[in-house]
C-alpha cells in the first residue's frame, strides 16, 4: 500500500457517485472495479454496486431483498471480497452470494444463518467479511453446529464446519503462527484460532473481563497478534511452537481500548483512536509514546498505515495524515471531504496505486493522493 507524503490542497474529487442509502459496509476495489453496499425500496433491499474505477459509472448492480431492523441501520456490514475474478458479497441478515465480477451474474447464493441453522437475535447483524483461507471460503455463522464454516469458493457448498459458540461482530484473519497456518477472530465471548485444513479449533481466549463486543479485527504482527476490544484494552499474543496461543499476554495497554474502531501497525507503533488518538510502542510493551486531543479523534474512526505514515478517516470524512516514525504528534495534512458536511462515514475506504475510494453517507468518491 501507498500513502503521500502529503494531502493535496483541497478535495477534488476524480469522480463520485451518488448512492441510494447510508452505509456501515467497506469499499473494495481493482484497477477496473469498485464495489460498494447500498440498500433500495424502502430500506427492505440489499444492493451491491459494481462501478468503473476509471469514471465511477455503474457497470453492474446485484439486489437481495432484506427485510429486518438492525441498530444502526439495515445495511451490510461486511466489505466485499474479490477473488480470482468472483466477488463475494454478504449483507447484514446473512445473504451471501458468489458473482461474476465482469457481469455480476451470480454463480451461487445462500443464507449463511438459514443454511446453518443460526437462530439467535442479532442486534447488528452479520458482520464478519468474507475471507479466503487455505482455498477456502470463510464464514462464520455462530449456528448450533457451525460456530466457523468453510465453503467451496466455486459452488458454495460446505467443505467443514465446526461446532462452537455464538459468532461475534468482527471479522477473522488467516496467518501462519506457531508454525500452523490457522484462523484467528472472536465468536461472541472468546478468541480463537481454528486449523485452516480442517476447522478444528486449536486454542481458547476467554478475556480477564465478559462482554466486549468483539468487533475490532485482529492484527497479525510478525509471529505474534495483536488483539483490542472495549473491556481488554489492547493486547499482544505470542505462540507456542504448536499453533498454540500463550494465553498470557506478552504486553498490554487498557487505554487503547475501542469498542468498534480495528488499530493499525506502522513500523515500531501501534496507533488507534478511543475518545483520542494512541500512538504505543511495540518494542517497549505497547506504552504509551504519545496521545493526541481532538474532535476527530472524539469518535469512530477508519485507519491505514504504511511504515512511515498512518491516514486516519473520521466520521465526518475528515482525512489526517500523520508521521508514523515521529516521537510526537507531526501531522502532515488535513482533507476534510463531502464538503465537510457529512457526519456518517462509517465504511472503511479502498486504496489501489494513488486513489483512495471513500464511502459517505450518500455518495462514493474517488479521491487522486499523488501530488
């Protein structure tokens, strides 16, 4: 990934393109394609936009009818994933569905919570975002015998499934640690890891505190994962040379601690933002290196990071770009987009060589980075 060393002077954007609804889901993008959630007809339809990279037209649209009532709102929480020419796209009340990416015609569909017999209340719905692992389609229905499920990415139909808990709020991640390539994330109480082969589940993380809500995603951080929710605070992992979790964390740090917001790594520092923003030291225990005020620190925020620099998104679609490396706070930029005006966005952006494609409340954007 690329990030300026500079934001341009004002936000003009390439192009942007209205949308029908707010939404929470992230943007994905190619070169040619970026995709995006909207919802229709009342609130009542899933819609999944494909639009041309190059002029934001939409090239094609795939509807679910949807009908339900989730806390903040009812549109898909999940980003869509593409792979080898498919897209995989999952809405808030369990419809996935595998699509061409040239055509957007469906090669298979499903409901993950149907199929699999999950009948608990979902307050935000399913959340998690599809994932390849090990040649398999990831998902994670918390149903009473499929906690963790993998499908065949072509047809759709169940390679393994797992029992297990109620499933979480946030989305799972695939490495190698411990020397087992695995599947890490939260179901709705505990932290786990599951064998990519086979579904079985390696280890358990029950946190010192109950109730968090498990929506950040883990971080994998060289043979170790990085791990934050709202009552753990921020904490980091090592393993075992078993695919083995240590339970006991090798550093913690309780005031990084967001409920919804996933923290980014850049170099030697940990940054994230809760009620302002965190910059921790990986080599020093995850202290605290500094911690910066601000109304766009104050709540959610979306972040992305390279080496040297972290961009972060806040809610009214201000962007803040900042010195990774730096002792202190050096911010090196300051955007604010949709006019300044927008106070829902929410969706975490795409980036693809020096365009950055942002969700708002009632457009998309494509935003040119380069000086």
């Amino acid at each position: 990934m690329w990030l300026p060393d500079k934001l341009p002077a004002k936000a003009d954007p390439v192009w942007e393109t209205a949308l029908t609804a707010p939404g929470l889901g992230g943007v994905a993008a190619t070169s040619e394609f970026v995709l995006v959630s909207d919802r229709e007809l009342n609130d009542t339809v899933d819609v999944f936009r494909c639009l041309k990279a190059t002029d934001g037209k939409e090239v094609w649209a795939h509807r679910v009818p949807a009908i339900g009532r989730l806390d903040y709102g009812n549109s898909p929480r999940a980003t869509p994933l593409i792979h080898n020419d498919l897209v995989y796209c999952q809405g808030a009340f369990g419809d996935l569905a595998c699509l061409e990416q040239q055509t957007g015609k469906a090669k298979w569909s499903l409901n993950v919570r149907d199929e699999f017999d999950a009948t608990d209340e979902r307050k935000w719905g399913v959340c998690d975002s599809p994932l390849i692992a090990g040649g398999n389609l990831i998902v994670a229905p918390g149903g009473k015998d499929a906690a963790l499920a993998a499908l065949d990415p072509k047809t759709g139909k169940p390679v393994w499934k797992v029992t297990g808990a109620l499933a979480g709020y946030g989305s799972f991640v695939a490495a190698k640690l411990g020397g087992v390539f695995q599947i890490v994330g939260h179901d709705a109480e505990t932290l786990g890891g599951w064998d990519a082969k086979s579904g079985k589940r390696l280890w358990t993380v029950k946190p010192e505190r109950r109730g968090d809500f498990n929506v950040p995603t883990p971080l994998v951080v060289g043979d170790k994962l990085l791990v934050t929710t709202e009552n753990n605070g921020t904490r980091l992992f090592g393993f075992k040379g078993d695919g083995i979790i240590d339970p006991k964390p090798v550093a913690v740090n309780k005031k990084l601690a967001p409920d919804t917001h996933t923290p980014v790594v850049a170099g030697a520092h940990v940054f994230g933002v809760w009620n302002r923003l965190h910059c921790l030291s990986l080599t020093d225990g995850l202290k605290g290196v500094y911690d910066e005020d601000g109304t766009a620190f104050s709540g959610y925020c979306a972040a992305v990071a390279t080496d040297a620099r972290v961009l972060i998104v806040s809610r009214s679609g201000d962007l803040i770009l900042f010195d990774a490396a730096a002792r202190e706070y050096t911010e090196l930029g300051r955007l604010s987009t949709f006019g300044g005006t927008d106070k829902g966005v929410y969706a975490h952006p795409a980036f693809v060589g020096t365009r950055m494609y942002l969700r708002g409340s009632g457009a998309v954007i494509c935003l040119e980075l380069a000086p």
